[in-house]
C-alpha cells in the first residue's frame, strides 16, 4: 500500500501483451490498503490506473491473456470483469506447482496432466502413464484431449511444452508418442499441431518430402499467432533439401501452409548448418514474433554471424525470416542467460513484434562498465 515496498519477496512477473497488466506472486503481507494478508498470494497490477488487487493464493504458476482479462493461477481462471475464479483442473491432476498456457484471448487454457486425464476428458481411457496435453475453455471449462491418436486415444507415451495460438484453435506441442499420426517411425520426440475445429493431429517435423517424421527427434519451441509457422529444434538430417545437413542439432521453422520446413541455424554465408560450438539441445530455445517474421534463439554455434575469433558460447541471436539475416543480440562474445517466460524454458520476453529482446549476462562489456560481474538485464531493439 502507497508508495512504499512490500516486506517480502515478490517475483514471477508476466506482463499483457498491451502491457497494461501484470500479475506477479508475493510474499509481503502489506500490499493492500485493505489490511495484512498472509502467506504467498499472487495480484494482478493495472499500470495505467496504479491499482492493485489480490487475484489468489500462491506460490504457484501463473500466466497472462493479451488485455490482461484473464489470469491463470495453476489450474484456475480468474476473470478480471467479474472478479470469479473457475477451477479448470485440480491441483493434483497437474502438480500444485504447475501451471497452464493461455491462448491470446484468454478463451482456451493447455495443461500438460501429470495423472490420468480419465473422468476429465470424456470418452478417454487413459493407460499411458505419461504426461497428456488437454485443451480447457476458460468459460466453461469443457475440456478436449491434444495428444490424442487417431483414434482418439492417448499417445503411447508423454507430451510436453505446448503453446497456442491466439484464438486458441491450433496447439503446437512435443511428443514422444509414436501413434499419434502415421508415418512416425523414428522412436523419438516429433513437434505436432493439433486443430480445435477437427481434433486432428498432424506432425511438423517432417522429412523433405513430408512422407514421415525426420530421422532423428526434434522439440517445439514456439507457434506464431495464427498457428501457420511452428517453431522447432531438431537432430533430423532430412527435413531440408539442397544442404548439406548433418545429425548435430539445429533450428527450424516450419511453414504449416505451405507444409516446408527452413534452417534457421544457417552459417552467416550460406544455406548450409551453422559450424562449431555444441549445437546442443540443452541451453537451446527460441520465440517467434507473432507475425512469424523474426525468430529471437538461444544457441551455442559459432558461423551464425561473421564474428571472427569468437569462443564457443550459448548466445542469443535474431533472424529476420524475410531476408534470413542473422544478427548477434547480447553483442557480445561471452555467453549469456535469458529471463524465460514460463517453466518450459521455451520463450523469453521478446516484443509482439519480435524486435525489442531482454536478456541476462553478466559477462558483457556493457555489463562489466555498469558494475562488474554481476548480472544485468539489457534491452535490445533490432
């Protein structure tokens, strides 16, 4: 209350993508004018009106729609016009830490189940003992099963790191399933896209020829808005033709519409993989703008730019996918951390328009001017 701090720990910030709100988690007990409340809770900020209301108990995982209507607080929404909560899924089907993905809109809600999904999603027995992705209507809380066969079923083994498009229609999510659609013959996670309006599931990583999955496993990272591009890592050799690939990891971008798949990890001078450094999966994420023109990645490989006598690092870049230019984001040589969003590790606070990036490193120059090795956050603006 007024303009004094609170007197515990607050952290876990998201903020709207209008950036007139922002729900975080605190520990301090003198938030409110309205008296001492105890224990974690988590509120919700209005910037522009300086206001600040408790929303639910906490700790646990939150999230955020675009114009702030909606707060997902574990397995429940919070409706900022009415001031209701709908529990979603109960705390023990997802783990008391857990938390879902809104879509945009703040209509749809995706939770990975850590138990069963039966008696939640009708019709489906569930025998996999493995983690399932359902879709829930924050209004209603009707509920579809994502990791689903054909037949309707649960895949045969988990999924994980699903991300939505705005309107919540498609979600984009791995598996290691390998009955989820046909032609997957790799024995290793693939990227998929379900669709809301049929409930089909189709795979992303896709050879070349678009006949089966790669040869060898790939990961989601992120979807663009309007579910059209996905993007992914993967150690396949065969999902782009006219390079030379090799079974190192690299990143890619997969164009739904056109059903084509593009390196993103190229070498600054060519089309073919980028050279040196670990290219390896752990450390490795990235976003997409919303418009799917920039790709802003985290990635350890020293050809993406024409940076000579650089040491081998995970550094953040940005691709123009128009022009697929690459630059360097933490311009410098050294490493760096991202502030991630969300407990997958999938995305980091990139702009809608994937221009502006925040970071952490405490091993720039411009890091080391301020006040020596210790950790800063850096804007950057393409």
């Amino acid at each position: 209350a007024g303009a004094r701090s609170g007197n515990g720990q607050s952290e876990n910030a998201r903020l709207s993508a209008d950036g007139k709100w922002v729900v975080f988690q605190s520990a301090a007990t003198n938030l409110l004018s309205s008296g001492a409340t105890s224990g974690f809770g988590i509120y919700l900020y209005d910037v522009e009106g300086r206001s600040l209301r408790l929303v639910g108990p906490g700790p646990i995982g939150t999230d955020i729609s675009a114009d702030g209507s909606v707060v997902l607080i574990g397995g429940k929404a919070y409706s900022r016009a009415t001031g209701q909560t709908r529990e979603l899924v109960a705390a023990n089907k997802i783990g008391s830490f857990s938390t879902g993905v809104l879509s945009a809109d703040g209509a749809y809600a995706v939770f990975g189940y850590a138990s069963a999904v039966d008696g939640d999603v009708a019709g489906v027995s569930d025998g996999n003992n493995a983690v399932d992705i359902v879709l829930i209507s924050t209004a209603t809380a009707a509920r579809v099963l994502v990791s689903r066969t054909p037949a309707g079923g649960v895949g045969s083994k988990r999924s994980f790191g699903p991300r939505l498009s705005a309107d919540g229609r498609y979600v984009a999510f791995s598996s290691e399933a390998v009955d989820l659609v046909s032609g997957d013959a790799n024995a290793a996670s693939d990227a998929f896209l379900f669709d809301r309006t049929d409930n089909s599931v189709r795979a992303l990583s896709l050879n070349s020829a678009g006949t089966a999955t790669g040869n060898a496993g790939s990961s989601l990272f992120d979807l663009s808005a309007d579910g059209s591009v996905a993007l992914y890592s993967s150690s396949a050799s065969d999902l782009v033709t006219g390079i030379t690939e090799d079974t190192s990891l690299d990143i890619f971008v997969r164009n739904v519409t056109a059903g084509s798949n593009q390196l993103v990890s190229k070498k600054f001078d060519s089309d073919n993989p980028c050279t040196g450094g670990t290219k390896t999966g752990f450390g490795a994420t990235g976003a997409l703008s919303r418009d799917a023109r920039y790709v802003n990645f985290r990635f350890d490989c020293q050809t993406l730019v024409s940076t000579t006598g650089r040491t081998p690092a995970f550094e953040l870049y940005q691709q123009d996918l128009s022009t697929r230019t690459t630059q360097l984001v933490n311009g410098q040589d050294g490493g760096s951390e991202v502030i991630f969003k969300d407990d997958n590790q999938t995305a980091f606070p990139v702009s809608g328009d994937g221009r502006v990036v925040y970071f952490i490193t405490d091993s720039s120059p411009a890091s080391a001017a301020v006040d020596g090795p210790v950790d800063d956050i850096f804007r950057f603006d393409s």
